[in-house]
C-alpha cells in the first residue's frame, strides 16, 4: 500500500499532542510538510517532529506535488478557506471539528472537494472509539429497544483566557463557546448513533465568566426516529464527558466518553459490562481510516456531509437561543 504524504496546517496545541505524531504513526501515512506563519516556531517544531518541509505560507503547500493530503488544524474562521483552496490545488482534506463556523461554509467546502474529485473529512474523531462503535451496534440490533431519550454532558471548568487556546473565546474566530468548542464532539456522536435530526431548542448564557462568547449551552434536539436528546456543553463545571441513552427495552451508559467501560441494562435489569479502550493515540485510526477511504480501500466514517450534520445543529442551537423558539434543522 503506498504511503498518504500529509501537510499539516496549523501547528497548535491539538497537533503538538496528538496529531502530528498520528500522522507519523498511522499505517500508510507520512508527515511531510508543516505550515505555520512564524518561521522561528514552524522550524523549531519541525525539528521537533522531524518533518521534512517547514512552510510560513500556505500557497508553498498548494504547489508541492510532493503533498498527497492535507490536515487543517487552523482556527474555524480559516477551516473553509483552507479546505476550499486545497481541494483546488487536489488535495485530499481532513479538518479539524467544527467544521466551519456554519453550515453554510461547510456546504461550500463539500462542494469543492466534490467537484475537485478529492476526499473531505471531518475529524470527529470519537467515532472510532470501539465503545462508541459498540453503542451504535447495539442500538441497531434493538439492545434497547427503541431509543427515547438521550442525556449527554461535554465540559471542563475553564474559560482559555490564559492558554493558546484563547482565541477560542472570540466568536468572529472560533464561531462560539463550548457549544462549538466541545459540544460538537457529543453532537456528532449522537447523530452519528441516533440519525437525523429534525428540532432544536437551545438557552445559551454566561454563569461564570465574563467573555464573549456562552460559558453554558444546554440543547434539546428531536431525531427523526422521534428520540429525544438534551446535550449540556459548558466552561463552567468540570464533571467531564459523559453520555447515557435510554430505550423502551433497556439503557446503554457511559460515565465517561474518555474511559473504556460501557454498560448495557436491558428491561430486566439484567446489566452486561463492555470494557473496549481506545487507542493510546485517539486520531491514529481516524487517519488511518480516511487514508483507506483515500485509496479505495475502505470508508471513512465521518465525511463532509456527515460532518456539516453537527454544524446544523448548532446553527439550529445558537438561533433558537436568540430568538427563543424552536428551529427546524
């Protein structure tokens, strides 16, 4: 199997600790390229990693035929931007989550990956752990019965002010607060099990600090299936991720998205305990996966129009909170 040559785009926090080592790590994967627009620091985090090229401009990666594939790692304000001239110079895109900062950016960037003939990914990456696979397993083969309600939390006590992640608390740059910072993950996830949605009623607000954009989203969304969820994304508590789904015929729990334990209790009380953890390094089969689905092999799990579900959504969220009413997704 040849080898993917990826650029990376954006040398933050997230690649520093996991990303470009999956690059290098992943089967069939090979970091080529760096782009950031300090010289001192692309330099010094590509000796860092050992990878080949350090750009200051991205157009240096649009003319290198020696890049196969393209992970964008940018800011959201920047993801279509990025996305949309990639796919223009043919290459393959995988972009960080969200996937823009509305759906309306993330409908032209499947548009120009589709007419360029390239892939478009979206790194939702829990996807891939095998306990979220497992829950969707069992909701398929009716190990509930048929699902009714979810009740879903993503948040940690922090509002980025003093971290590199500041920027994530100006909303022209990141599209909002944990809504789009945390809550897409979990959104995503119950898309990604439960299916369509339809509704969303949302209250948006700032309980404990004092910045631009919401510190707490809480969520209600209504399925096609008729499933109910309420999802609650905060910088204001610090209880974690976790993740319950409740069904006519039993209930599947997660204490935490993060760990390896999942529980399933069918209607008789009868409890079955999975413990399935993921990969010591979460975006490894993620790329992995969009590396198969590159070269014919395989399918990825989350592609762009999959991926612009969860922006909808929050779309959906950030104007019912305006305007106080339901919106139609």
């Amino acid at each position: 199997m040849r080898k993917i040559r990826w650029a990376v785009i954006g040398a933050g926090d997230v690649v520093e600790r996991r990303v470009a080592r999956a690059l290098q790590e992943a089967q069939g994967s090979s970091l080529q390229a760096v782009v950031r627009r300090d010289e001192e620091k692309v330099r010094a985090f590509a000796a860092q990693f050992g990878i080949p090229q350090a750009y200051t401009d991205v157009t240096q990666v649009w003319s290198d035929r020696n890049i196969d594939a393209v992970y964008i790692a940018t800011p959201v304000m920047m993801h279509a931007v990025h996305a949309i001239e990639a796919a223009k110079s043919g290459k393959h895109v995988l972009c960080e989550k969200p996937m823009a900062l509305n759906a309306i950016q993330g409908e032209q960037m499947v548009a120009a990956c589709r007419e360029q003939g390239v892939k478009l990914g979206i790194a939702y990456y829990r996807r891939y752990y095998p306990k979220i696979q497992k829950m969707k397993e069992l909701i398929e083969a009716g190990a509930i019965g048929q699902p009714v309600y979810a009740r879903a939390q993503f948040s940690g006590k922090t509002n980025h002010a003093e971290t590199a992640r500041a920027w994530l608390l100006r909303p022209e740059i990141s599209g909002g607060g944990p809504l789009m910072d945390v809550g897409t993950h979990v959104i995503d996830l119950l898309c990604f099990c439960l299916g369509q949605p339809q509704q969303v009623t949302a209250m948006t607000g700032n309980l404990l600090h004092n910045i631009e954009v919401e510190d707490t989203a809480s969520v209600l969304i209504r399925f096609a299936s008729g499933c109910q969820a309420s999802v609650h994304a905060s910088f204001s508590t610090s209880v974690g991720n976790q993740l319950e789904l409740f069904g006519t015929g039993g209930k599947l729990i997660m204490k935490s998205v993060e760990d390896a334990e999942l529980e399933w209790v069918n209607d008789r009380g009868e409890v079955q305990q999975f413990c399935m953890p993921k990969h010591e390094n979460m975006n490894v089969p993620m790329i992995e996966s969009f590396i198969e689905d590159i070269l014919g092999v395989g399918r990825y799990l989350c592609p762009g129009d999959q991926g612009i579900i969860a922006s909808k959504v929050t779309d959906a969220a950030y104007l019912s909170a305006s305007e106080e009413r339901h919106i139609s997704v």
